[in-house]
C-alpha cells in the first residue's frame, strides 16, 4: 500500500510556484497578493537607508551592493 502511494506521487507530481503560493497564503489570511507584494516593495526599498544608517566607512562595498537593491 505505501509503495502504490508513493508511485502515484511519484507519476503525479505537480510544481508550483511563487504565484500559486502567494495566492493560497492570500486566501488563507485574506490579504490580497498585491497588498503582500507592495510591502515586500517597500521593506526592499528601505534597505539602502538601512544600509547606509548602518555601515559606516564602507563607501565602496555599500556602492557595489546597490546594485542588488
């Protein structure tokens, strides 16, 4: 019996994506995804500050990592 369970997860394995995981967490929590998105946008959009209120005398490095953000 646990072997034909695991065959048949083996034959129907199904990928999901950010997307799809966004959208059950929302309908889960009844957040809508673009409200989680937009504060993911704006916690990204506040590490420069961050970084800079923090790293002190690492002009170059910070420089370099802006790139990222």
């Amino acid at each position: 019996m646990k072997r034909e369970w695991e065959n048949s997860l083996k034959e129907n394995r199904q990928t999901v994506d950010a997307e799809e995981i966004a959208n059950v967490i929302s309908m889960m929590s009844g957040i809508p995804v673009q409200r989680m998105a937009q504060a993911e946008r704006n916690q990204v959009a506040g590490m420069k500050e961050d970084l800079q209120s923090k790293v002190i005398a690492q002009d170059p490095a910070r420089k370099t990592s802006q790139g990222y953000f």
